[in-house]
C-alpha cells in the first residue's frame, strides 16, 4: 500500500565526493522503486548532479529553493543545492580541496535537515577523507563527524547485510591505539547498543564478540586485553540478560557455520569486521551508525576513484541503504523506541 505524501518519510542524500562515484550511483537508482515509500531529495552541486543524471539516469528532479519542504509533490526527485562552484576544472578520480569543501557542505547541510526535524533519515554517499582534510578540517569520518554535529552523542558503527551484521567497538583509529582505548565499559556499552538494535529491529538477538588478539589471547598468552576488559564486559552483559558469547578468535568467527549462529558479531576494530564483511556483502551491505539521534545509514564502499565517472558503479550499496533508512524512519514514526538507539 502506497504512504500518503503527508506520511511519508522526507529522507536527504548527499551526493558525496563529486570526483567519486557518489553523483553517479545517486543518478543510478531506480528511484521508482522509492516513491510510493518516502521523498528522496539530493543534497549536493547542481552542476554534477545535473552532469551524472545526463550521463547515466533517465530520471529528473525538481530544485527545493530556500530549504522550503512545503507542498512537495507525490512520486517526485528532489534536490537542494549547497554548493554551485564551476565543475569545468574538477578533477574526476582525484582528491582535492574543492571536492572535500563540496561533499562537507552537503553533509552538513543533510544533518542539519535531519537534526531540525525536516528530514526524517540522512544516506550518505562514499567521501574521501583526504580531501576533506585538504580544507583545514580535522575529518576521520561520517560517523565520528555526524556524532559531533549533532553533539557528540557516542556514536557506534554498524555494517549490515542479509548475511551478517557487525558492529565496532572502535572504527577509524590507529591499531597502535587499540590496546588504550578498548576498555571494560567500552565494549559494554557497544555490546549492550548492538542488543537494544538487534531487539528493536525484532533480529536474532544473540552476539558473538571478537577478541582483540590472535587466538583471542590464548588465556592470556597473546596478549591480556580479553582477560582485563572483555570477558568482564560479557559477564556484565551476560548478567543484564543480554544472550552474547566470547571472546572468539575473529579468524575462524566469520566461517558461515559459525556466524550464522548469531545475529551479530561485535569486531574490536575497523578492518577484523571490514574485512570479512566486504568479502561476504560488498555492493549489497549497508553501513549504519548507530547512537545518534537522527538516523543515518550509507554505503559500504568508498569513492572508487578508479571507475569514477566511467560508468561502472553499481548502486546496489546505495539501494540498500536507502530501504535500511526507509525501514528504521517508519518504524519510529510508528512510536516505537528509536531503532538507531
């Protein structure tokens, strides 16, 4: 059953680096597909949205002036400009300040929109975070930027797929970092975020935890990490009712009649749940942070500079992404406790 306009989500899409892939995978979507379940609207340069949906898309879309969300029309594309810089001297498939400056604007226009109440969810397009910091601005991700936007809520990165879900007790940080900052309440805390998601996304709510070294530490042998925070962080857990297992070796976690025996695995860091989930889902996972007050989901890919702008991006991920922020908008307009949570 199609949604009245009046019920339907508003969801904002930035368009990401404009070098990268992200302005043609947005041109790519079957946007008939989303119309009768939300109101997408592209935040993002004219002038490259315009040149990807000439390129690659027979779609069009109607300009929003003065961020006016009043009366948008059923079954329609929208876009809000937050950047009009010339394109004519971008350099396709590279880093740069320009394109950091114009794929910032649009993600924080999007938050903006989100946070004030005009947009319902946020997806956002594969950016490069070199290109951000070209500007002067320390950038080290969506996730960690958004988590400050909206005031530095402690955030939680999530990777989705049909076959796996994996959250991170940590994400863009250096290994050399990792022994510091994983603690007790850390991984708690990510245990008990992971739980209240599975459970209110009504998912098998059983999670498998990582250890942090090899072998999981062999009692101690490799390392101390599971012994000092780990482990007493899934007894807590344990002790709270939540059903999580652990410390696992990650080598051997992620073979399918293992991690189907669960509804999440919980990684220490970036690439132990990076790694195997891109393997098993790239193209079709969904990333999604977790913690926040608005809802925010997005690719699990990055900006592809090698096949930007030659026409070879799929925007499956994109897809994906967009029927994950569909789903959680819906599910909290209904008044149920903010999946995100």
């Amino acid at each position: 059953m199609n949604q009245s306009e009046a019920t339907k989500p508003k969801i904002a899409i930035t368009m990401g680096d404009p070098a990268g892939v992200g302005p043609e995978i947005i041109a790519k979507v079957n946007w008939e597909n989303i119309f009768h379940k939300a109101t997408p609207i592209i935040y993002g340069n004219r002038n490259i949205i315009e040149k990807a949906f000439t390129n690659y898309s027979n779609n069009s879309f109607k300009i929003i002036e003065n961020n006016n969300f009043e009366k948008l029309s059923d079954h329609a594309l929208y876009f809000i400009e937050t950047d009009s810089f010339d394109i004519s001297d971008l350099d396709f498939g590279k880093a740069s300040k320009k394109s950091g400056e114009a794929s910032l604007k649009a993600i924080q226009f999007a938050t903006d929109a989100c946070i004030n109440g005009l947009a319902s969810a946020m997806i956002t397009a594969p950016v490069s975070k070199e290109a951000i910091e070209m500007t002067g601005i320390y950038f080290h991700g969506h996730t960690e930027w958004i988590s400050n936007r909206c005031g530095d809520f402690d955030e939680m990165m999530m990777m989705s797929s049909d076959k796996l879900n994996v959250g991170y007790v940590t994400t863009h940080l250096p290994l050399k970092e990792l022994s510091e900052t994983i603690d007790q309440n850390l991984v708690f805390n990510r245990i008990q975020t992971l739980h209240n998601f599975l459970t209110d996304s009504k998912q098998n709510t059983k999670i498998a935890v990582c250890g942090l070294n090899p072998h999981a530490g062999e009692n101690g042998v490799i390392g101390n990490e599971e012994i000092q925070s780990i482990i007493p962080a899934i007894k807590k857990a344990q002790s709270e009712g939540i059903d999580c297992k652990g410390p696992f070796p990650a080598d051997t976690l992620f073979i399918e009649s293992q991690r189907k025996q669960y509804g999440a695995i919980l990684a220490m860091y970036h690439d132990q749940g990076g790694i195997p989930f891109k393997m098993l889902a790239f193209d079709h996972g969904v990333n999604h942070t977790l913690g926040l007050p608005i809802i925010r989901t997005s690719v699990d890919h990055g900006t592809a500079w090698d096949i930007a702008w030659k026409g070879k991006a799929s925007a499956s991920s994109l897809e994906a992404a967009i029927d994950m922020a569909i789903t959680l908008s819906e599910a909290k307009n209904m008044g149920l406790r903010n999946p995100n949570r």
